[in-house]
C-alpha cells in the first residue's frame, strides 16, 4: 500500500509568493510614476531619517537596542553619526547623474526591472536602508530580506516610507524567514535582479543559483585599514587621529566593513608609535562611557582571549605593547605579519618602514581591502603624483588594490551616502536601459 | 625535578592505563614540577610568566600555571631542550602564505606511551593486538610525516593493527575502491574493521559511495573514529549528522563512532566514551595525566559546572614543549545525575577552529562570522 505523504506548504515560501505577486503589481504603478517623482518621493524618505529630530530614527534606536548586541549608547552614535553624512541632496545629485533622464540622453531610457530582491546581511542598518531605497529610484519595487542579526530595520524603514508614500511603501516589502529556507530562497531568486550582502561563501552559493539572465550585485567581505605617518607628532595631529580612530573602531563594535582593524604606522619612529598606540587607546577608553562595547557571545570572547594571550607572549619576547581595558585591546605589534582580527574593539598596529613594505603587506589582501583612513603621512605619501611613470604613489597603488574610499580617521564608518560601495557606482548596477536608434517604420 | 625523574614518574603512570581513576594529588605535583621545569627551559615562556608576574615561586596551583595560546606555536619555537636534539616536528595545516604550528620533540617515548593509553582505553576495547583491519582515511607517514595525526595513525597500526592495515588517502585523494575492496573483505571473513580518518575524508567518501549505500554490514566489534573539522572546506555537514550517516554506510550503530578531539600542539587526545559506556551520555574522556578546565574568556575564572568555557588544557605529556595550553575552542562539562563533572563536550569546533587558524590566508584578517558588509 503506498502512503499519502502530504507535505504543509513552507510558510515562508508563501508569504514570499504573495509578496511577489503584490510587488509586481504595485512595480506597475511605480513605473507609471516619472523618474523624478520616484526620486522625490525617496529623498524625502532619507530626509526623515537623517534630521535631528527624526522619530524613525529614534524608535530604529529603540529597537536595535532591545534585539542585537550593541549597545544602545553605541547605536545611537552609530545611527547619528551615520546619517548626519548621507545628505539627501547628493543622494538625489547622484541618482540623477548616474541614471537620470539627462545622463542617460534622449535616445536612451531606463528599463526597470519587474523587481528586485534584496538580500541583507550583518547587524549593521545602513546598508539595509540604502540598499531598499535604491532600486525605487530606479522604478524597481524590492522584497527585502531582513538579515537575522537584524530583524527591525526592514520593519522600520516600510513603515516611514508610508508615513509619507503609501504608493511607494507598496514597493517595498520586508520578508524574514530562516536562512536555512530553501523554498522561500527560491522565490526570492526569481526576482530578475539579485542584491546581496554577506560573506563570499554566502555570495557565492547565492550567485550558483541565478540563471544567467538575472542581474547579480554581491557585496562581501570587506575589512578597513588606516595608515599612519610621522608628521602625526604635529600640532595636534596625534590627538585628532586618536580620536578619530577610537570612533572608528568603537563603532559598531568593529563589526562593518568600514571598521578599522589593523593601523599601519609608516616610517614611525618606536617613541611615536608607543604614542599612538597610547592615545588610541586612552580615546577608546574615554568612549567606555558614552558608547559601551555590547555584549559578545562567549566564542567571541574566547576569540579575544587567545589573541590578546598570543599578543601578551610577543610583547613579553619580541617587544611591542598590549593595552588591554574593559572593553578594547590595542596591541602595538613588533612587526607587520597579517594576524587575525577578532573584532570586538580590538586594534593592531603594526611598524612598516617604507611604503614599498606596507603594499607588499598589503598585496595578499587585494580584493578585501575597503576604505583606508590616512594621517599624518609624509610628503611623498600623501599626494598622488599623476606626472610620475614610475612607481605609482601610495594612494593610487591602494586603489589597484581594490581600496574604494580614502579618508581621514574617525570617518571610516560615516561615508557620504553616494559612495561607491565597493567601488560600485549607486544606482546603475541596478538599472536597465534601452537604446532607442532612429528607425524608419 | 629534573625532566628526566617527571618523564619515569610519566611513563609509569601512562603504563597503568588512560582508564586509571584520576589522581588529582599525583597530578598536581607532577604539574607543577613540570611547570617549575618549562619555566627555566623555555625562554618564550618564562617571559610570559614573568610578565604575568606568575613564576615557579608564586604559582601554588595548577589554575594558576600560565596557559599559552595555541597560536603561539606558530611564533615561537616551544621547546624546553636545544634545537639540534629534535627528532621530529610536527605541523599544524596551513596554506603556503600561512604560518604553521610546530610541535618539536627529542623524544617519541612521551608522546606514543600517552597516545597509545588513550587509543587502547577509548578506541580499542574488546579487540585483540592485531586482531583487526585498520584502515585510514589519512595519507601515509610518506606522504605527511609531519602530521601529528598520521603518526598516530601509524602507532596505532605498527602497535596493534592486523597486517592488512592500511592508509587509503594518496596524493589528495581518497583510494575509494581500494578501500571499498579491504571493507569487503573484512566483511567476508567477519574481521572487525576500524577505520579512522578526518571528517571531511569521511564526507568524500560518503558522498562517493552514495549509490550505493547498502554496501557494507561491518562484523561486530567493527568501529569508526573521525576527528578534526572543515576548515577550509566547500562542504561541512554537523557532527551528529555525519556520526550517524557514517554508522549508517557502515552498518554500524551511532555509538561504534568515536569522535577524538586533538590538536597537534598537545600530546594527548581525548576520545567519546561510547566505546567504554555503552548507554551513558556521549562525552569526551581525558586521560589522567591531562587536566581540561572550562574558563571563562573575559576573567579567566573556571566556569560552574555545565556552563560554557573556553577550553584550556594541562598536558602533562607536553613535558618537552609547554604544558598548559590555552585554545579557542569552547566546552561544557557533562555532567551525572550526582551533578559531578564525568567529562566534557566539545562547542562549535569548527568555528573556533577556522577563527583561530584564520584557514586561508585572505581571510588572515577577517573575523570567521558576523562580519556586516557596508
């Protein structure tokens, strides 16, 4: 006798299948809309959440103190500071000079996608909030994923989309289910184009299941350096980088892309470095206060364990310092071998003599590298020489590196909201066009 | 004490057995000679304990013998004797652009007098010397004679393995029909097997033989160890998933599967009870002469009994190297029905493990989880 086996239908899958259907409709709607009415509609999304005041703003805070690990001194730095440097008119510049009806000229138009699914991933909301408004913009409505670590952004965000656009907050659907959802994954990578955040391993497994007609944007694993020189012991340099990288590092708990892990000190002298190291420390710890450290799971902390015991046994034989407080660790390294970063507010700095060591430091990691903070760097350092046909300077060789943004310290995590991520122009991954040549019917 | 009188006291314990009841006294004394020994001996290591302030003379307890991370293999040579007497050096895995643990020796007696009590209390109860096939999932001594693994793979042959014994991984590749062939075999003449290898060797090999998976019916006393994680790896697949999918091809029942937790920085390992308690809660053994404590990362405290800790370990047999190593790993203590500690799980090995080695070299930097992408 053969048995009936009746398989309940994945929720997820469904609630995703339904959201498809109303998202595909409600994109009808959006496309209608002209291209500078979507963008309007968007900016002043952004504008409610970047005012001082702004209620969307406070109640995210509320809520990511309450569901992640972070601190609520921290998120609410973590969010002011952030959003004080996306200004919603350079937000509205770039989406018009990238895919504007007057970049694009009259024999072009944008030809939106159906939909787009947008995949989420990490604790921290900025990447979340910008990467939902933008395939607006472009005429494409989104099913967010909302990533595990952080279940309110997506919520948060629909919600003040309506308070001013209930046609817009149409186009944006949040969606959680667990990771391990394959039926409901499946649904999401129908979507005609792809966005996604998250590890490389998870990029990837995600890119082996688009068909290879849907348009794939994967944002992985980055991780951000400063490098610091010996006219730090100017005026007050030092203090100003100090506080600049405690900001960079406490932010987030180091937990982004954009966080600083390892500090490279070119051609500083032992007496400075032990300097730097000291004030960066003394800053983080000033910062205790105001912006704690959030809790961190006990395989994290046994991360930070070991690293500070290897960092203490090469200080005691080899030299260096470790400046251990309640919740950092600087470790001033003897030399500039790649060591593991456990996060948490945990810093290396590391002594390279010229700048043809720092990049052969740097070569192993082209690719990972993201934004570098640069101060107090020596003459030949610090300006590109574009005249130069031998060896390029530093700053253009970090960009063969894959470096997509150089800054001073303590904006490491606050980008300008028309960054190019990854080096990636904002609007344009996303956006199909269509050439219209003249033709005689 | 010299090194030489804590080694004879050692080898006389080590030959009673890993099953002898724990000692604490014996094992404190000897702990804390050692100790005193590795503090003149090694100098990487008398600068930490210096720099903790916590020397021969101040230390009155094995909590509070200095532990050093099993990173700091790959920086320092840990050796309590000169660099011309090493016979051999083992090496932790790595890529080319990655440094590698190193566990130098002067002397094997230690290490296989310690590896050889463990394999016979928790891997070879009821077989006879000789009277099974061995076979590993491991390249030979040939092909890895720095692997600390395969040198305990081949004790175990050479010191109690049937002459069909064999090792069954060449040039990176699994011998899957060689083996195949020795299994049935074994089957045949109704030889109990052992077969031992890392998880992901057994995950090639289940996914290899997935056709056919009826295959094998093993004889009685037939079992499995599998040991390591999968750094590194395209697949991982949890551990008690694969336990039981590997006594599944096997024929076997899910106890018969051993998972041994080592590292090469130690000299002992420690293996499941199952093979030793049939029906008691699966749970990792330490030999006598090797302590585990379950510590808090951020004070450095031993948790309470069933919480979870940082596994930090005193390994009498590291009597040449250092004795009390601290690891990434994470633990609890099992615990019976009296709430007394009868030995440890294991936690999320293969995160610890890919964090702590930083398993290939781009990711040297990163942090092996949550990182979020702007």
């Amino acid at each position: 006798m053969s048995r009936l086996e009746i398989q309940w239908p994945d929720a997820a899958a469904e609630r995703a299948r339904a959201a498809r259907g109303r998202l595909i409709r409600a994109g009808e709607g959006l496309r209608a809309r002209s291209f500078e009415d979507r963008l309007a509609s968007v900016a002043r999304v952004l504008s409610e959440w970047t005012r001082a005041d702004s209620v969307w703003r406070r109640e995210l805070e509320r809520a990511l103190a309450a569901t992640t690990p972070f601190s609520q001194g921290a998120i609410a730095e973590g969010l002011e500071s952030a959003l004080r440097a996306w200004e919603p008119g350079a937000f509205v510049e770039c989406a018009r000079r990238e895919v504007g009806p007057g970049a694009l000229g009259e024999a072009r138009t944008l030809a939106p996608y159906a939909w787009t699914t947008v995949i989420a991933g990490g604790p921290i909301p900025m990447p979340t909030l910008l990467s939902a408004l933008i395939p607006l913009v472009v005429g494409s409505p989104v099913l967010l994923r909302e990533t595990e670590k952080d279940p309110i952004t997506a919520s948060v965000l629909r919600r003040s989309i309506a308070a001013q656009d209930p046609e817009l907050a149409a186009c944006c659907e949040p969606l959680a289910f667990p990771h391990d959802d394959a039926a409901a994954y499946e649904i999401l990578l129908t979507a005609p184009c792809v966005v996604a955040t998250g590890s490389d391993e998870a990029l990837g497994a995600i890119s082996a299941r688009l068909g290879p007609t849907t348009r794939f944007v994967g944002y992985g694993h980055r991780f951000s350096i400063a490098i610091l020189g010996p006219r730090l012991c100017e005026g007050d340099l030092l203090e100003r980088a100090a506080e600049g990288l405690a900001l960079d590092v406490a932010r987030w708990d180091q937990m982004g892309c954009l966080s600083a892990v390892v500090v490279y000190l070119l051609g500083v002298d032992t007496a400075l470095a032990e300097q730097i190291a000291e004030s960066v420390s003394d800053a983080l710890a000033r910062l205790e206060d105001s912006m704690p450290r959030g809790s961190i799971e006990t395989a994290r902390a046994a991360q930070l364990a070991s690293e500070r015991a290897e960092a203490r046994m090469r200080v005691a034989t080899s030299g260096g310092r470790l400046l251990e407080g309640r919740g950092h660790t600087v470790v001033l390294e003897a030399d500039a071998q790649a060591r593991p970063a456990p996060l948490g507010r945990f810093l290396r700095l590391m002594p390279v003599s010229t700048h043809a060591e720092l990049l052969e430091r740097l070569t192993p990691f082209a690719g990972q590298l993201s934004s570098v903070a640069i101060a107090g760097l020596a003459e030949e350092n610090s300006v590109p020489d574009p005249r130069s046909s031998g060896d390029l300077p530093l700053l253009s060789q970090l960009s063969h590196l894959g470096v997509s943004r150089i800054t001073e310290p303590g904006r490491l995590q606050t980008p300008p909201v028309d960054w190019p991520h990854d080096g990636l122009p904002l609007f344009t991954p996303l956006a199909r066009m269509l050439q219209r040549d003249a033709v005689r019917l | 004490m010299t090194r030489d009188v804590i080694e004879a006291e050692l080898l006389r314990w080590m030959s009673e057995g890993a099953a002898a009841r724990p000692d604490p006294e014996r094992f404190e004394r000897l702990a804390l000679d050692l100790f005193a020994f590795q503090f003149k001996a090694c100098a990487p290591y008398t600068r930490l304990c210096e720099s903790l302030d916590r020397t021969p003379g101040r230390v009155r307890c094995v909590e509070e013998i200095p532990a050093v991370p099993t990173g700091a293999f790959k920086e320092f040579e840990l050796r309590c004797f000169e660099a011309k007497s090493v016979v051999k050096t083992f090496r932790t895995s790595g890529t080319t652009l990655e440094r590698r643990g190193e566990l130098h020796l002067d002397t094997l007696a230690i290490y296989e007098a310690s590896l050889l009590a463990s394999l016979r209390c928790c891997l070879l109860p009821g077989l006879s010397k000789g009277g099974a096939a061995m076979h590993f999932l491991a390249p030979s001594p040939d092909e890895a004679p720095d692997s600390s693994l395969t040198h305990m793979f081949d004790v175990l042959r050479r010191e109690e393995g049937a002459s069909s014994s064999a090792f069954h991984l060449h040039e990176g590749h699994l011998t899957v029909e060689a083996f195949a062939e020795a299994l049935g075999r074994a089957q045949r003449e109704k030889t109990p097997s052992l077969i031992a290898g890392t998880s992901f060797a057994f995950v090639h090999f289940l996914d290899a033989t997935r056709a056919d998976p009826d295959r094998w019916r093993l004889p009685e006393g037939s079992r499995v160890m599998e040991t390591g994680g999968f750094k590194g790896r395209s697949r991982s697949v949890p551990r008690e998933a694969l336990r039981q999918e590997i006594a599944d091809r096997f024929g076997l029942i899910e106890r018969d599967v051993v998972n041994q937790y080592g590292m090469t920085e130690l000299g002992s390992q420690f293996y499941d009870s199952t093979l030793i308690d049939r029906t008691g809660p699966r749970r990792k053994l330490a030999p006598p002469w090797a302590r585990v404590r379950l510590v808090d990362p951020e004070s450095g405290r031993d948790v309470d009994p069933g919480e979870t800790g940082m596994i930090v370990i005193h390994d009498l047999a590291n009597s040449g190297s250092i004795a009390a190593i601290q690891t990434a790993d994470l633990g609890r203590a099992v615990l019976d029905e009296q709430e007394r500690t009868i030995g440890f799980d294991v936690l999320g090995r293969e995160a610890g493990a890919e964090a702590r080695g930083c398993s290939i070299a781009t990711d040297a930097m990163l942090a092996a989880s949550g990182r979020a992408n702007r």
